[in-house]
C-alpha cells in the first residue's frame, strides 16, 4: 500500500504552529515561466534567430525544432507527480543566468555562433531552475537534459565519420573482390569514382539516432543498465549501418553500370536503410521493455504544495524573481551599450598600407590578379609593390570595424582564393621571421592558376596590436578589443607574389618583405573610404 505524508499546508490543523515553505502556485509559476521564456526570446533575439535559421537550414540539425515539443511531452506525463511538488524560486538559477549572460557577451563581442546558441539553449532550463526550483528540476532532469539536443553542435565530429566511412566501404569493396583504389575520401573502382562527402559522413543518422534512442530509452526501460546498453547500441549502429550504406550504394551503382545510387538518390536510399535499421534497433530494444512495471518511487515530499504566501514570505519569494528579470535583461543592456560605444569610437578609420625599405611606395592594385574571398570587408585594398632587384609583390588589407557585434573575419565560407580560378597545391602553418628577428606564424596558401602560374599567399590576422594566424585567438581578441574600447578594429593581412618554378623561390621574396616592414599594420584617421 502507497502512503504519503501529509504536511500541514494540505491539514493547517495538523501543526499551526509549523511554519510554512514559501512558494508560488503552480498557474503563476507555470504564467512566470511562460513569460520569462518570452522575454528571453525577445532579448536574445539576434541568437535566437541565428539557431532557427540553422535549425531550417541545415539538414543535420533539422531535429533542433521538435526537441523541445518533445521535452514538453516528457514534462507532461510526469504532470500528477509534479502537482505535489511546490515551485519555489532559486537563487542557483539566477546564477546560472548570470554567468550565460556573461557568456553570451563574450560570444556575441567574438560573434561565435556556437557559443550564442549554447546559450540561448541552456537558459530553457535555467528559468525552469530559477523560477520553479532545485525540487522540481531533480524531477525533470531527463526532460532538461534533452533539450541541449537543439543545440547544432556536433560538426567537429565529420570528418572523424568520413575517415571511418572511407576505410571501412575500401574494406568491404575489398573483401567483396572488387578492385578498388582509395585515397583519402576518393575511391575508384572499374564502374567509376565516388568521394565521401561530409554528407556522406553519416553525422544526421548519428546524431537522428542518439536523439531519438535516449527518448526510446527514457520511456521504455526503468534499469539505468538498459537504459546505457540501449544508448550504446544506438550510437554504435548508425555508425556501422552508415558505412554499410556507402559499400551498398557503390555496389547498386556497380552493378547497374552507374545507372542508380548515384546523384541525388543515393541520399533517398541512405534515409530508407537509416529507416530500417531505426526500425531493427528498436524492435529488438522492445523485447526487453520495462515500461509496464513502474519502478516503486518514494512518495516523501521534501516541499508543500502551494500555499497562499503570508506576507512574512512574499519577499523571500519575489525577491528572486525581481533579481531573475534584472540578471535575464542585463547582458543584452551591456551589448547596447558596447555597440553605442564602439560605434562612437570607430570614426572612419582605415589601415594604411606601410613603406618598406628597398621597396617601391605602394601603388594601389584597382585590377588584382589574385583576391581572397572574405564576407563583407569594411574596408579593403590591395596594393603593389616591386624590389630593387625587380621581383613584384601584393599586400592585401581587410578592414573589419568593431563598431557593432561580430565581425566576418573569421567566418564559414572566407576563402582565400577563388576555387574557380585557383587550384591550391598545399596549405600549412610556416613559422617566419619580422623585422627585429621576432618570429611569427602565418598561414601559407600555395595555388596554380590561370596560365598554370604558381602562386603563394602568405596570410596572418591583427586585432587589438596583436598578430595571429590562429582564428580561435582572433575570437578572444574581438572579444577582448570590443570589451575594452580597442578602436583599430580587426584586420586580415596577406602578402603574395608569383613564383617562376618552386614555391621557395616566392618564401624568398615574401620574407625579405616581411623582415624589411615595420612591425604592425597602422590603423588611422583619415577622409578615405571604399571598398
């Protein structure tokens, strides 16, 4: 027989003198969490944005938008152990908001789109700490923890898939008896050739599995054994069931003399062969479910249900509801407030291409030869150079303000060179030599292009009187300039010239360039503008 405590907020008469635990009604704290969620939306919103569209852009990440519908609905059955539960507000919560305020200052000031959406994920269950309590949130761990599925992450993983996808269809082509030749994600056999493509990588079925395994896991099983050995088989299968989809494809398009499972339907019977696989691993799961035996869960209650607040404790509970709305608002008042400043203190202000020693003054290039591809540059020229010995050299000058959030800097899709026209040879870190004999390291691009010319590029970032090749420090420098008022804004740097027949031969020019220019790219006040 089930029993339950009674408390003397259900019996008053039980104990009058018992003092009562402040709390709020379950319809007010569930009103307060549906506004406290709205006004997070409309706060974060250019975050917000930024995760729906990828959520409606990206194949991969397409399952963001039933997540939390999804939690919803796990919230929802456990609805009758949750009425005996008190919401009472946090403090915890509150700080978990100030510190995913702060955090999202930084993201924002770097524009790192992974962190802001990060953010605005994990602050779904910090209001739901902060506003309905510790109590109620131990109850609802599993629903919390899986709305950080929303969360696009997860792409650092694809070429990790790519690399076991390949070894393992060159495996499967081999023990079949097929000649095959592979190298790297290319593989060749008599019919044709096929890459695996990140598409190819298998990431959306990993990360559709995983997500909808825990959930099958969660309603399915009580044991936590189950629950772990069903989540691993979820993760191990669409692993192996992706290569076996590669080594499928190749051989349907094998033996149709490349008639089917290439092109775009290769994709649709990648999705059929997840289907049925999905379809396997959860019929099997189903054989050892535990959902028609609860498991026996204590019905002590460690809170009240919701009471009338006396006024001796109504403070202690709007108190931190008052503190909740100014901790929630304050990051987005902060950013308004940097971009007030830094756009106050930007000005027109352009880098100035440097004379160097034993170089010509630079004439600017109106018609360069070669141009990296960057997003929206404020600022950008290109400018010539020749040596007392005759050789030609170009440097290239991207101007990013920190006038409002983010920069284009460092950013998906910047290239820099035009894949169309150039055709790169090696690309690598190489550690150079400035003047003064300070080492630095660059980023060096090696290409042929129109006319099979040999080309290197020789490229690195300024931000905040710091050179870097490395994009993550550029981020912490952004962050840091816009922080702390930097004004010169943010700037990519690339020298380059042509090679006659080895690319040692362009080393040569870029670094007797390099150790003849003095120090840093100058930023400055002057009536220029363009583009």
């Amino acid at each position: 027989m089930n029993t339950r405590l009674s408390t003397s907020a259900e019996h008053p008469s039980a104990d009058p003198a018992a003092p009562r635990i402040p709390g709020l009604s379950w319809p007010l704290a569930l009103g307060l969490l549906v506004a406290g969620m709205g006004a997070m939306v409309l706060l974060y919103w250019p975050s917000v944005q930024k995760l729906v569209h990828i959520w409606t852009t990206s194949d991969t990440y397409a399952h963001g938008m039933v997540i939390l519908p999804i939690s919803l609905f796990l919230a929802w059955r456990m609805r009758r152990r949750l009425a005996e539960l008190t919401p009472q507000p946090s403090y915890l919560g509150i700080l978990l908001l100030a510190a995913l305020g702060f955090g999202w200052i930084l993201a924002r000031a770097a524009d790192v789109t992974v962190v802001q959406t990060f953010v605005v994920v994990a602050m779904v269950p910090a209001l739901v700490i902060t506003i309905l309590g510790l109590g109620i949130s131990r109850a609802l761990t599993f629903p919390l923890a899986y709305v950080f599925f929303a969360w696009p992450v997860g792409s650092f993983l694809v070429p990790i898939l790519q690399d076991y996808t390949a070894w393992f269809t060159v495996l499967m082509l081999r023990l079949t008896g097929l000649p095959v030749f592979a190298e790297g994600y290319y593989i060749s056999i008599p019919a044709g050739d096929f890459v695996v493509a990140e598409v190819c990588s298998g990431i959306r079925y990993l990360i559709a599995s995983v997500a909808l395994g825990l959930v099958y896991a969660y309603l399915v099983y009580r044991s936590l054994w189950r629950r772990l050995v069903f989540t691993a088989f979820a993760i191990i299968a669409p692993i192996v069931a992706n290569g076996l989809r590669a080594y499928g494809i190749i051989m349907i398009a094998h033996w149709t003399d490349m008639e089917h499972a290439v092109g775009v339907d290769h994709l649709v019977y990648g999705w059929l062969f997840f289907g049925v696989v999905m379809f396997l691993l959860f019929w099997v799961g189903s054989l050892f479910r535990e959902d028609d035996h609860p498991e026996e869960e204590s019905r002590q209650q460690l809170t009240t249900r919701a009471g009338n607040p006396s006024p001796s404790v109504v403070f202690p509970v709007v108190m931190p509801l008052v503190l909740a709305a100014v901790v929630l608002s304050m990051a987005p008042l902060t950013e308004m407030g940097l971009n007030q400043r830094m756009a106050a203190l930007a000005g027109d202000r352009y880098p100035v291409a440097p004379q160097v020693t034993g170089w010509t003054l630079p004439q600017r290039d109106e018609s360069p030869v070669w141009q990296p591809r960057f997003a929206e540059p404020d600022y950008q020229s290109q400018h010539a150079y020749r040596s007392e010995n005759g050789r030609e050299l170009a440097l290239h000058l991207s101007h990013y303000r920190h006038d409002q959030a983010g920069t284009d800097l460092i950013t998906y899709g910047n290239l820099i060179y035009d894949e169309v026209r150039w055709r790169r040879i090696s690309e690598s870190g190489r550690g150079v030599i400035l003047a003064g004999g300070e080492p630095h390291m660059v980023r060096e691009t090696v290409m042929r292009g129109p006319g099979d010319r040999g080309r290197i590029v020789w490229h690195w970032y300024q931000v905040a009187d710091r050179a870097t090749a490395r994009p993550i420090e550029v981020k912490l420098l952004e962050a840091w300039a816009r922080l702390s008022g930097h004004r010169d804004g943010s700037l990519l740097v690339a020298v380059t010239t042509e090679f006659p027949i080895t690319a040692d031969e362009g080393r040569a020019v870029l670094q007797d360039f390099l150790t003849r220019m003095p120090g840093l790219i100058q930023v400055e006040y002057r009536p220029e503008s363009g583009s």
